[in-house]
C-alpha cells in the first residue's frame, strides 16, 4: 500500500466502520472543508459514548506530512481486527496481547480523526509536495503565494501572538499574520472548517482525557506547554491571565504557564510510556519533551485540547501531545511502513499507560498455561511478580531469558502460600512483556511450575496459587 488519497482515507474509515459495526462508529465531521470535501473520524470501543474517557488522535492538520493518516488509518484497521479475532497486535519487537487491545477497546473510547486537512494534503500530492496549510483562498486577495492557513496556528490558545507574547518571542515558527507564510494563523482564531472539526469532537464527546495531534518530522512526542516553560507553583501566571501580556515565550524569561504538578507527571509517565513502545519495534529512540523546548508556538492544537478545561472548569482535562515521527516529511514507502509500526506501537503504548496498564496481566489462574488473560481496572493493591522473561526454549519465544524473582520487601509481608486471604495485601503481578515475533496468532506458552525466590530460596509451585490481576496503578 503507497500513501493513500484523500479519497482513500475517507473510503478506508467508511468500510472498516461497515466491517466493525459494533466496535467502530463511522462519525461525519460537520464542516465541509473550502474544496467541498467531507471528513471522518471513527469512535473505537464498546462502550456508548461519553460513558467512559475517550482518547483522541488528529492527523493529517500539515498536509505534507503524508503518513500521519496512514499512521492512523492502520491504526483504526488494526484494532479492529484484532478485537474482532481475539489476537493481539504486533509491530516488530513489540506486542500487545489480546488481553490489552480488549482493554483498551472495552474500557475507553479511541477517537481518530485521521485527515483533518484533505484539501492540503490533495495539493501536496498533486501540485507542491511541501504544502503545509489548508487551502482557504480568503485571504489572498488573489494571490496565489498567500492561499491558506496553518491549522496548527489557527486554534483559540494565545492566538493573538502580537498581544500574548514578548516581543523577542515572535518569530515565524511561533506564528505569523502574513498570508504568505507557512505558520499563517488566519484572520481570527478557529476560523477554519478544519480547525471547527477538530473541535466538533473535543465539543461533542465530552469525556476526553488524552489528545494526540500526529505530526512530523522529527522523532519527538512533545507534551504541553508550547507557548512558555513550565511551573507548576503560580496559579495566577496563566495564559488567561492579560496581566502578562507582552511576556510570554521566552527561554529564561520570567513568565512561565501554570501546569499542575500531578498533570505534569501525568504527561511525563505517558510520553515515557509512548517511546518506550515505540523503541521496543526496532530500536528507534524518540525523545519525550515540552513543547516549547522545539519553539514557542501559539494557537496549536495541543496547547488548545489542554487549555480547554482551565478556560471552562466543566470541561474534561485532556492531557495533550504532538508526535512528530520520522526524519523527513515523505518518506519512500518502505521506511514509512516501519515508522507506521514504529508509531501505532507508541501510540497503543500511550492509550494503555492512559488505562494503567503498563504490563499484560495474569489473571486468576492456576497455571500459567496460556498467554492470553483478562485484564481488569478494580484493584487497588496488588502484588508484582517479575517475569525477567525464561529460557527461550521454555517459552518458544525468541529473546526471553530465564529467572523468576518476586520484589524485593514484598516477600516480607506476604504469604506465599494463600493470598487470597489477605485481600488487602496480594501480591502484585507484573509480567514483563516477552519480546515477540509479528505473528498475529496467540502464542501459548507453558511456564515451568516452580520458582525459586531470592529471599526465601524456597520454591513455590504456582499450581497453588490463584494468580490475581492486578493493574500497577
Ligand atoms: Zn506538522
């Protein structure tokens, strides 16, 4: 598959919503864009909408950066599938078991809006290949160099960069008024269908809690804010807050954006948990970092998607990023097909750290005779057994090397032998994940029914434990 069309994209979302009915929820975006084109987004999961927290991806807002609706449309297709076979999903090194793509199916709402910009992308596949912006021709007067507006400019967070933001701060990257430039910010904020769909659905499902905008290039996954530094100690140093105007954007200046300290760790923990995933593919190392530690931006969608519930308390906090893969724009196919991986894994890897879960989970056996187990969000404490992995020969898995051990300090307070009684105090079971082939199949493994503690040096036959899920936070 080369990259798709804009009409590609759209058929792609309608049939797999045809094939998937009961998972994937084809939803139309009201704004037509300025060509006359007619976007989709699908809503993955079994649960009815706003009903549970709902993850949401954007892709496609910069038109030459092809394969973000690729990334997202491969994406959508492989959680289907994967749901509706009872498998897993695999991207090189890195699997997910059915257990996972389950859970994130059953217990959240995954929202994909993959091209949000058809009518730019349709330009840069046809006419000039590094187009950036949509396609509005309103405030061109004609001319054809000052068509379009940056829909990663357009968004109501700090727009008026000429007000907001320190006069040393303003630069083309951060924004700009001239229609002949890239970062063209239009002639009021969100006054552009695309940027009004994006918002359509941060309106309409209201229980949105995580935001991805996908972007490239450069092999990032940026967390708000994008307009300052951070801090997390001033409430009232805040992009709402006009007393600050004319201060903003400046490394080592004096102001820096309120973000609470328990979301800023919150937005740490999942951009860890994004380029963890993703390296685990095939070694690829992406970094986790602010925003504003690329450029001082204004009128972004993530700074926007978080912004959202400081302007209006009622609204869901939806803890933001950019993902910018790759190194290029428009990759051959072949190394974009592995950055596809590459991101679908991040991305997965987000939405289950989101979920709390950082690990497949065992659930409720008395053997460890299948890899497949059920997961589940209602335990508070727990027990951790590490799974170092196991001879290879053990497992059949390539790559898996043997040891059990239980965590230090638990073994001192925990009976081994009947956890059941303590509910209170199990143990917490963590199974590291076992490198795995791209096989789709479910692999079964059988685990040696002994292990050896450190502390104890005793052995524990895991026929006489009941293994109970445990989900690490
Ligand atoms: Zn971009």
């Amino acid at each position: 598959m080369p990259y798709m069309n804009v009409t590609e994209v759209e058929s792609a979302l309608i049939a797999l919503a045809g094939a998937h009915p009961s998972i994937c929820e084809l939803i139309t975006l009201p704004n037509p864009t300025i060509e006359g084109r007619t976007t989709h987004a699908v809503r993955l999961g079994t649960q009815a909408a706003n009903t549970v927290d709902a993850y949401y991806l954007t892709g496609g807002v910069h038109a030459r950066e092809w394969g973000s609706c690729e990334i997202l449309v491969n994406l959508v297709t492989d959680l289907c599938d994967a749901y509706a076979g009872g498998t897993g999903v695999g991207y090189g090194g890195k699997y997910f078991s059915a257990a996972e793509v389950k859970a994130l199916i059953q217990q959240i709402n995954i929202i994909i809006f993959p091209c949000v910009n058809p009518d730019g992308r349709n330009y840069s596949q046809t006419t000039v290949p590094l187009w950036r912006k949509n396609r509005d021709t309103a405030d061109s007067g004609g001319d054809p160099t000052k068509v379009g507006i940056d829909i990663n400019r357009n968004q109501n967070f700090l727009w008026d960069f000429n007000t907001a933001f320190a006069p040393a701060a303003i630069n083309v990257y951060l924004a700009s008024s001239d229609p002949s430039q890239d970062t063209y910010h239009g002639h009021a904020t969100q006054s552009e269908p695309e940027t009004q769909n994006i918002n359509y659905i941060h309106d309409t499902y209201t229980r949105i809690r995580w935001y991805v905008d996908v972007h490239s290039y450069s092999e990032d996954i940026l967390y708000v804010w994008g307009d300052d530094e951070s801090q997390y100690t001033d409430t009232n140093m805040n992009f709402q807050n006009a007393a600050y105007n004319g201060q903003r954007g400046v490394l080592g200046g004096s102001y820096k954006e309120y973000l609470p300290d328990g979301d800023l760790g919150a937005l740490v923990g999942l951009a860890n948990a994004f380029t963890k995933s993703l390296a685990e593919v095939r070694g690829k190392l992406y970094f986790a970092k602010p925003g504003f530690s690329l450029y001082a931006t204004s009128g972004t969608n993530d700074d926007y998607a978080y912004s959202r519930h400081f302007a209006d308390p009622s609204k869901s906090n939806a803890l933001s990023f950019t993902v910018e893969w790759g190194t290029e724009f428009q990759p051959a196919w072949t190394e974009m097909q592995e950055i596809i991986k590459d991101v679908s894994a991040g991305l997965i890897g987000l939405g289950l750290e989101a979920l709390g879960i950082d690990s497949f989970i065992v659930s409720n056996r008395d053997t460890f005779s299948s890899y497949e187990v059920e997961t589940t969000l209602s335990y508070p404490n727990a027990f951790y057994v590490m799974y170092d992995g196991f001879a290879p020969g053990a497992l059949g898995v390539p790559g898996a090397s043997p040891t059990i051990q239980f965590l230090d300090g638990l073994m001192e307070r925990q009976s081994a032998r009947c956890p059941q009684r303590q509910p209170q105090s199990l143990w917490k079971i963590q199974v590291l994940q076992i490198p795995r082939s791209e096989s789709r199949s479910p692999l079964k493994w059988t685990l040696p029914m002994e292990a050896r503690s450190p502390q104890r040096r005793g052995k524990f036959t895991f026929r006489r434990v009941s293994l109970e899920c445990r989900i690490s936070r």
